[in-house]
C-alpha cells in the first residue's frame, strides 16, 4: 500500500511540473521579445549669434514611454533660455534608456579694450641712467619681450631696440617697439685740413667734466693743435 501511494505522489508530481513547464512555453510563443524602433537624437550642438536666439526648443524624438530632460522636465520637447549643455533621457517601449546631450554656445564677437604702447623711445644722457624699466600696459592674457620675459614689464641695462607681443582676452596681437639710446657728448674740433669729433664717454668722468669745463669757457679756442 505503502509502495502504491508513493507512486501515486510521484505522477502527481510529474504532471504538476509538466503542465507548469507547457504553461511556460505558451507564454513565450505568447510574447515574443520586444523589439524597439526608438531613436534619440537632438541634433548637432547649437551656435547662437548673440542672445536674443532665446528661447529655444530642444525636441527628443516622439514616440518613447517617457522623457527625464537635466532641466527637470518630463515631455519630449522643452523650451531652453540660456546657454549650457543640455541633455535628456528617454525610456522606450521596450524599457531601455537611451540618452543624448546638445552643447548650445553664444558666439558672441570677443571685444577688447587693451591698448599696448611702451611710450617714446627713451634718450640717456649717460649710462649712469641703467637700468630702466619697460612697461607694457597691464590687463593682457600673455606677453613675449624680445628679451625673453613674458612679465608685462622688464628691467634692461643697455641700450638697443626692444618689443613686445601681447596677446590680448581676445587671441588678438599688439605689438610695440622702444628703442634706448645714449646721447654722448661730443665736442668738435675745427682744424685747417678738416674737423675732427670727438665722443666723450662716462667711464672717465673727471676728464669729461674737466674737458667740457675748459671748451665751455673756451679756454682751447685758437690752441695750436700739436698731440692727441
């Protein structure tokens, strides 16, 4: 008897899990996998001339289960008024998320107010008045001096000719020179067979100050002119 009713159990069993089993595959033939035609696209990024472009609609493709845009709202187009990087989330049918993101920019036209000029050219004396500085005006992105400095003002030693590049908050170049120079003394000296200039330099003070103390008064006017 024992025998019999665990049989009994068995079957019971089989035919249990064999209807659970044609159940199941019913339901496969029933619901074939979805399948979704959905495409997200809002389009190539967005260049506005200047801001009265605003407002303007971004539009995700109809047609999905539901829309979450990084605005906050829920439909498939939304109306924007500032630049930024939008994007925005649809569910399909099907369940899948399919995400796109636009870049709207305003190509507004860059204008500057920098204004480069390094003053007149510069006129020493004597070298005493080393070193002096160069200044470029301030406010500038970059600077390039033709000494090697990118600072918007340098210190030099000796005469010559120097320039600056600066690049201005709009990638434009300005561009100046200043040229030092030394303005020596000379004193002339007339003869009969010509005239002779002589250049007074500062690394003999006494002797150019005595010298041009003694031609100030002219003290040398109709000396015979016998050595050098």
């Amino acid at each position: 008897m024992t025998i019999l009713k665990n049989l009994l159990m068995t079957f019971t069993a089989l035919l249990i899990l064999f209807a659970c089993t044609d159940k199941d595959d019913d339901n496969d033939s029933n619901n074939p996998p979805c399948e979704s035609n959905y495409e997200l696209d809002l389009g190539n990024d967005l260049v506005l001339e200047d801001a009265s472009s605003f407002p303007v609609t971004l539009v995700a493709n109809d047609g999905a289960a539901s829309y979450q845009w990084s605005t906050g709202e829920t439909t498939n187009e939304i109306s924007v008024s500032t630049a930024g990087i939008f994007w925005v989330n649809a569910m399909d049918e099907c369940g899948d998320i399919h995400s796109d993101t636009i870049h709207i920019t305003i190509n507004s036209p860059c204008v500057s107010t920098y204004a480069l000029d390094l003053g007149n050219d510069i006129v020493f004396e004597d070298s005493a008045s080393f070193p002096v500085t160069l200044v470029a005006n301030d406010g500038a992105a970059s600077y390039l001096w033709s000494t090697g400095e990118t600072t918007n003002e340098i210190s030099v030693s000796t005469t010559g000719m120097y320039w600056v590049n600066a690049t201005d908050e709009c990638g434009d170049i300005h561009s100046d020179t200043i040229e030092i120079i030394i303005n020596y003394s000379t004193i002339l000296i007339q003869t009969d067979f010509g005239d002779i200039r002589i250049w007074l330099y500062d690394q003999t003070p006494l002797h150019k100050a005595n010298f041009l103390g003694l031609t100030n008064d002219q003290y040398y006017d109709e000396v015979i002119f016998h050595r050098v």
